[in-house]
C-alpha cells in the first residue's frame, strides 16, 4: 500500500512538474534540492510511474561512493561496505513508501549483492556497478531514465559515469534521459555539462524542508596542533568528546557528529563512555546491521552517532536534532611518481560544512556546534577537491581505454584528468597487459576490467588463479580489496588465517567478496578461456591461461600463495632487507615496518614479534607515504623468497653492463637487478668504450672540469674562445662548462676514452685539448691570434698580455709605453675596443678609457700633475700624444 501521507510532505514534490517537462524536452535537467526533500526517494518513483502519475519507465538511481580516499594506499579498491550504505538504504526507503519489500518493484544492486526482480522499475545501484553494465551495454536498452545522485560530491566514477552517458546519448540513444541530482545550488557546471549545443541543461530546484539550524561555534580551548598526515591531535578529539558531552545536556534529540576516520570515532566513541545514549559507529566497514539501526531511529533511546562524511548527504537519520562537527576530513593524496598514496586529514571545506549542518535541521528546527571560530571559517576552502584531481587514475584510465578512448579527449568531464597522473595509470596498465603501446584495451584488458576490482587486484586474480588456484587466489584479492582491520596485523597470511576463522563483520564481508571473485573469474573464463598473449610482466606467473575452476594452480602453502597474489598486484613493491625491519621496494622507494608497541605479539603491525621485521623478502601489499617521510610504512605484506619476487615483478628484472663514475674512479661491473634491487654483480673487463667515456664525463659533470690540466695558458685559450664566441659567434665554439660536457668527447678525444681515474684526468692538458674545438673544417682557426690575440704589441715594443677574464678585453700597460699612440687597439677584427688600463711606474692604475685620443686631450693633465712629483725619474712630457714612447728612465733615455 503506498504511503501516499508521506510522500506528499516531501517538498521535492513541487519541482516534479518542472522536471518532467526538462526530460519530455530537451531529455536532461540538473536537480538541485537540499537534504531531506524526496531527491533520493520521491522523484525516482515519480519519475518511474510508481505512484499513480506519468507513464511506466524504467529508472536507474546511481548513488556515488561515499568515501572519498577509496583508492587511497591503504585502500587500493573501494571498501565495499561504504558503497553499499547509500544504495540499499535509498531502496529500501522508497519500497517502504512504496509498501512492499526491497526486490519487488524497488531493488538495488552493489557488488557482491543485488536485490532485484523481473517487476522491478526502480533499480539503485553504485556508480561502480553503472560503469561494468555501461561497458557491457552501452546502449541500457531497457532504462528509459537514468537519475545520478549526489552528483556535487564529485567522486571519479560518478564523473566518469557522466561522460559515459552522455557520450551515450548522443551517439546511439538521443531518447535516454539523464538527470543530475545535487545537494548544493552550485550547479552550472552540471548545467552546462549535460546541455547540448544550443544551451544549458535546465535546473530544476526544489525548496528545502525549512528547518533552522542554530550554529554554535565551540573552539577549543587549548591550543590544537593542526592535523599532520593521519595524526589528529587528542586534544582536539578530547575537545569534540566534551562538546558531545555539552550537546547531550544542552539540546534535545539525537547527535551526529562528523570525524574524519574510523580511529577517531573509535577514540571519541571511548572517551563517551557512561554517557545516557547508545553511541553508534558509522564508518565504511560498519556492519549493515549497525546501517539499519541508524537509518531505522532509536525507538525512544537516544542516540550518539559517530559518523564519518558517509552520513554528510545520504538518507536522514531520524531523531537527529544536534550535529557536531570537528571540521575535519580524510582525502587521499597520491604520489604517482612512487606508486604510493596516503590519506591526509584536511580541514573540511565550507560547502562540506553546510552539508553536515543541514543534517540537524531534516525533520526539525536543530543546532550544530563547530568545533573552530567563526573568524577560521571564511578560511575554509569553499569546495573539496574533485577527486579525479588527486585519486589514483589506474581504474579510470582502464574504464576509459575500454570505452574506446584512451586519453579521455572526448570525453564531457567537468575537470580533465592530471596528464602526470594519467600517464602513470597507463604505465601500469601496460605493465599488466591491459593496454597496448597506443593506450588502447587489449582483450586481457577487457576481461580484467570485467572482475569488478581495481585493475592491479584484476591482474592479481586473473594470473594468480592459474597459479594457485581460484578459490585461494579470490580469498587473497579480496583481503587486499578491502583491507583488514588494524587486529588482524600486518602479516597478510596471518590476517588470511583469521578472517578464514573469524566472526566479525569483516570476516563476513570477505567471505561474500571472495566468491564473488571466484564466480566473476569463472564467467570470464567461460566468456573466454584461451588467455590473449600479452605482456603480464610476471614472468611465468603472468602468462595465465583460463582461470576458470578450483584447481589448476602448483601446489604452494600459505606463504606462497599469499606472496605470489600480493606480489602479482603490487610487482614494484617487492621489497629486500637493508637491515632489521628496512626495505628496498623495486620502486626504488624504501619502506620500512612499524615499531613494536604494546600488545603486539605475532600479528601486531610490524613490531618485534612480527615475521616480517626479519623476512629477507618481502611482498608489501599495502603501504603508504606519510607526509614529509623519507620512507613508506608497512601496512600489510607476505613474506617471499627471491624466486617468487622475479617470478612476479618479471617485468623490472634486467641485467646489463654499468659503468659510472664513483669516488674519484670508473666502477665497471655486470648488474642484475630487479628494479632498484641489486640482485647480483661481478667485475667487468672489457666495458663498453661509450659506457667507459660516459662515466668520465659524468665524473666531469659531478666533480667539475677542473679535474683537467689547466695551466695558465690553457685558462687563457678558454677566455679568448670564449670571448670570440660571445663576440662574433659561429663557428666559434661555446666553451661553457655544459657545451664542454656535451662535446666531451669532440676535444678530449682519445685521452678520454683511456681515463679510467682522477689522475688519468689530471695529465691532459686542457689548452692544447680545447684547440680541437677551433674551427679548422672552414678555415677560420688559423685567424684566432689575429682575432682573440693572447699579446698586443705597444708602441715601446713591449707585447703586452690581453686580459680576456671579463666582459671586455683589457690591456694593462705603463702610460708612457703608449706615448704618441691616437688609437686604443681593438680586436675580433676591429669590431671591439680593447679597454685599456694605463699604469703609473710602479704598475698602479692610473686611469681606464677605451679612447687613448680623448684621454690624451682631456685626461692627461690630471694624471701628469698628480703622478709628476712622485715619478720625478720619468718622462712626463706636456703633449703625449707626438712624445716618444719608453719603457726607461729620464736618465737611462738621456745615457742613451
């Protein structure tokens, strides 16, 4: 029986004329209405026929991940259970309207789990499930409306399903409607994404349930450090526990209250102990059980909420009257060039703010208590980051290159994705055989993105399966899908050995993931069992064949099992002692595990107990890179041998000659390596004479060129080069300290390639080296003295050294050895002036020009009558200019 009462309070109800009108026209509209309208539960059933008004269709409902560091390093593939709160509650809400049960004629869909039927109209499902059933029917040929919810939140496969559908619409089905839900009035961008050529979608808005908000700004008082990587300061959630504390004396009704992470609402949970209220924990791994009882109401026994940003936008939580809001959020931050990310704790933006406020005000007037002043919120970054910004892009650039367009040029995304980020994702994707050269989806791309995994787990079972088996190889991925909890440890065969015998949601969580694994590789193998060859980079774990059955896989225990999957997913991270507890990843990164801390026996987090502090090998599964750390931390990792990190990561393995310059020598030696991992070296003989002189000039460039000879003579030829070149150019050669190093091997010859050794380098004379690089092909170097001459001959007779150290060549020469030159001397073929300092007798500046003319008219006299009576015994005659020059005496000139 439909619940007709309620669904005319919704206020969403008043925007339904408006909306089916958008979609009878132009076929596309922007929905904007607050929390707590109908958005997520009216206007699907109206859209759908279901409540008596409009025609019959079909309504697909996309509800986006609700946590947004879901590929995050700890994380690499989303938490299932988080995905699965906004789309099982949204049906289950409006079948209640509706007057039936879920899996009637409103279902829903998320991985692992469907709950529908041939009567269903309205089906809600993840954006993840939308994207697997858009690559395997472009065309949704029996949805007739397909409804994107909470679209504002702008998580990547919300964005990416976007693109998708209206690259649908417009190319083979102009008649499927599309409309774009938002909590937020900030609309245009959507507006203008989902419009066609000739304007802008129509937004559509509905007006909010008009509940007021008080808000209380609560600061702390003490000092809170700000948030750092993971780290909240305990103050802070000190603070938020009192302010909770505060709340419940204060106000009435239930509280919500925002925290950025599980750890912290388990601390805050803590610290409420004895409070007169069940406290609740709301968070991606909750167990649906704890879901259902927050969205069913306390039945009279109030309630505490602690809640992640899953419950910023979802359905309303009845009773809820208080929201406290600690103002913070986990996003993911990845670094793309090491293959790691980590989760950062931010400050919530202003929009996330608003969001988590409306949530006191659904069903009644409420209060919300910011834990920060009000001068820090005009501070607040006014949106959060979209997540195609600063999310891992592997499984987008896999969706994208199976869509048939590898680089997402055509594609309508609201932000393009980064181009580093984008060309790192397709490193992987082709180190997995997923994408050819091009970038474009190979068949073992196709199937691999058909698992319903990231593409590395996808790699991880689809050849692991061949190797040991499916059921091992699906229990495995689905540990690293979702990882497990801090109490498993960080030995992943421990924590497979646990969640094989353990009780708790998580527990039952893989157990349902791993046999839909396990199903999911059995269909693609009898999609297709002959396995495309490919570059898989494993070596011989890679080249798998069909991976359908239980079996089929060498015998191998846990610890082979568990390393071998790890390391098929993760190949540059498998790691070799450096020392007790330290690693070197093939990445090149090192990692290191956790100190030993209290409590931790064999399967604390890497403390001293652990296995992996003293493994030789391992395969590091999970690990991040916390802020301004020179090491990863190990999260999760099986130990290896060898054998199975070649067999895995066969695509790093290389071995050759290197040769390089190190200490003051040339080391030449044979390499294996696995990556940045020296696996084996030997003395090499006979090196290669390229490899032999590249050293040496890298060992030029390290140490400087002034490991050469370099006598005066050879400091002067360098100057005049260089003043030649700078002053007329070619063929002059550059003779810079970079254009040496490039043309090392042009004027240091075959003096080079037998310099094994710093003193090998000292005996060449670099004057005589340098000369090489003269133009002699043309001609021109035998005019270098003429042009760049290292002596000028005065008119005394003297040839007198030219300074080339600086800008302009200079000539340092006693004033009377120029008596009746006119004429300052000029080189480079007349066209430079030589500057000329004139000297007193003792070699003492006496005056600068670059005009002897002007100097002898003007500037004379000044010199003469100050230097006369101090050089008495020299020549200082009243007209220089017709005197005769001399390097003597008055009284030597007067003897001779």
């Amino acid at each position: 029986m439909i619940r007709h009462d309620a669904l005319a309070q919704l206020p969403a109800r008043a925007a339904l004329p408006a909306l089916r009108d958008a979609l009878d026209g132009p076929g596309s509209a922007v929905l904007c209405a607050p929390p707590g309208t109908g958005k997520t539960t009216l206007v699907p059933l109206e859209l759908a026929g279901l409540t008596g008004a409009g025609p019959r269709r079909r309504v697909l409902v996309a509800e986006p991940r609700r946590i947004a560091a879901r590929a995050a390093a700890r994380r690499i593939a989303a938490r299932a259970a988080a995905r699965r709160i906004a789309a099982r509650a949204a049906a289950r809400r409006m079948a209640w309207l509706l007057g039936e049960r879920v899996g009637e004629q409103v279902g829903f869909t998320v991985r692992g789990e469907r709950r529908a039927g041939p009567r269903t109209v309205v089906e809600v499902v993840t954006t993840g499930v939308l994207l697997q059933r858009l690559q395997r029917d472009p065309e949704l040929a029996d949805v007739d409306v397909v409804m994107l919810d909470e679209c504002h939140e702008r998580h990547l496969d919300a964005d990416t399903s976007a693109a998708f559908l209206l690259d649908v619409r417009e190319t083979l089905r102009p008649e499927l409607r599309l409309v774009a839900a938002s909590a937020t009035t900030d609309a245009a961008g959507w507006a203008a994404l989902l419009g066609d050529p000739d304007g802008s979608a129509p937004v559509v808005e509905a007006a909010g349930v008009s509940h007021a908000v008080e808000v209380v700004w609560a600061p702390p008082e003490r000092p809170v450090r700000p948030a750092h990587g993971m780290r909240v300061d305990p103050v802070l959630l000190s603070h938020v526990a009192a302010v909770v504390r505060r709340a419940l004396r204060d106000q009435a009704g239930d509280v919500l209250c925002f925290l950025p992470g599980a750890g912290e609402i388990a601390r805050v949970a803590g610290q409420l102990a004895g409070v007169d209220a069940d406290v609740l924990q709301v968070h991606g791994r909750a167990p649906a059980e704890v879901q259902d009882a927050v969205l069913a109401g306390g039945d009279g026994v109030r309630r505490v909420v602690l809640a992640t940003s899953v419950a910023e936008s979802s359905l309303t939580v009845p009773g809820v009257r208080v929201v406290v809001d600690s103002g913070l959020a986990r996003v993911p931050r990845t670094d793309h060039a090491r293959g790691l990310s980590a989760l950062a704790t931010v400050r919530a933006s202003r929009a996330a703010a608003r969001q988590r406020a409306g949530r006191a005000g659904r069903e009644a007037p409420g209060v919300v208590y910011r834990c920060w002043s009000e001068g820090e919120d005009g501070r607040l970054p006014r949106f959060p980051d979209p997540e195609i910004k600063v999310a891992d892009l592997t499984a987008f650039a896999l969706q994208t290159a199976c869509w048939g367009d590898p680089s997402a040029a055509g594609l309508a995304l609201l932000d393009p994705p980064p181009a580093g980020a984008l060309a790192a994702a397709r490193d992987v994707l082709r180190a997995i055989g997923a994408v050819d050269a091009d970038g474009r989806a190979t068949a073992r791309g196709l199937r691999l993105s058909r698992l319903g995994v990231h593409p590395r787990l996808a790699r991880a079972l689809w050849d692991g399966a061949r190797e040991v088996g499916v059921r091992p190889a699906a229990e495995v991925v689905a540990l690293l899908s979702e990882e497990p909890p801090r109490a498993y440890g960080d030995d992943l065969v421990a924590a497979w050995r646990t969640a094989r015998r353990g009780g708790d949601a998580y527990a039952a969580r893989w157990r349902q993931e791993a046999r839909r694994l396990a199903a999911a590789v059995g269909a693609a193998g009898a999609e297709d069992t002959a396995e495309t060859a490919g570059a898989s980079g494993a070596g011989g774990a890679g080249q798998a064949g069909s991976a359908g059955g239980d079996g089929g896989g060498s015998a191998r225990d846990d610890d082979g099992v568990a390393g071998l999957v790890a390391a098929l997913a993760f190949p540059e991270r498998v790691a070799r002692a450096r020392g007790a507890g330290s690693y070197l990843m093939a990445s090149g990164t090192r990692a290191e595990t956790g100190a030993a801390g209290p409590g931790h026996g064999s399967a604390g987090r890497g403390g001293e107990g652990s296995r992996l502090r003293d493994a030789r090998w391992l395969a590091i599964a999970v690990a991040d890179r916390p802020v301004a750390a020179a090491s990863a931390r190990v999260r999760l990792a099986a130990v290896i041998d060898e054998a199975t990190a070649c067999a895995a990561a066969g695509a790093l393995y290389s071995r050759g000659e290197e040769v390089r310059w190190a200490d003051g020598n040339v080391v030449a030696r044979s390499v294996t390596r696995l990556g940045a991992i020296e696996l084996a070296e030997r003395p090499l003989a006979k090196p290669d004479p390229e490899l032999l002189r590249d050293a040496v000039v890298a060992g030029l460039r390290q140490e400087g060129l002034g490991l050469l000879r370099w006598s005066a003579g050879a400091v002067t030829t360098r100057q005049r080069m260089a003043f030649l070149h700078r002053e007329l150019g070619a063929p002059w050669p550059d003779v810079s300290d970079e254009a040496l190093w490039e043309r090392a091997g042009e004027w240091l010859g075959v003096e080079l390639g037998r310099a094994r050794r710093r003193a090998d380098l000292e005996r060449i004379d670099a004057g005589a080296a340098l000369t090489r690089l003269l133009p002699w092909a043309t001609g021109e170097a035998v005019r270098f003295d003429e042009l760049a001459p290292e002596r000028i001959e005065v008119p005394s007779g003297s040839r007198v050294r030219v300074d080339y150290a600086g800008e302009q060549p200079v000539l340092a020469v006693k004033l009377q050895e120029l008596f009746g030159q006119q004429e300052s001397p000029r080189v480079a073929g007349g066209r430079v002036p030589v500057l000329v300092h004139l000297l007193s007798p003792a070699g003492r500046p006496a005056a600068v020009t670059a005009d002897l003319a002007s100097f002898w008219r003007d500037g004379y006299r000044s010199v003469r009558a100050e230097l006369r009576g101090r050089y008495p015994k020299h020549p200082w005659p009243e007209d220089p200019s017709s005197a005769a020059p001399t390097r003597h005496t008055t009284a030597r000139l007067r003897r001779s």
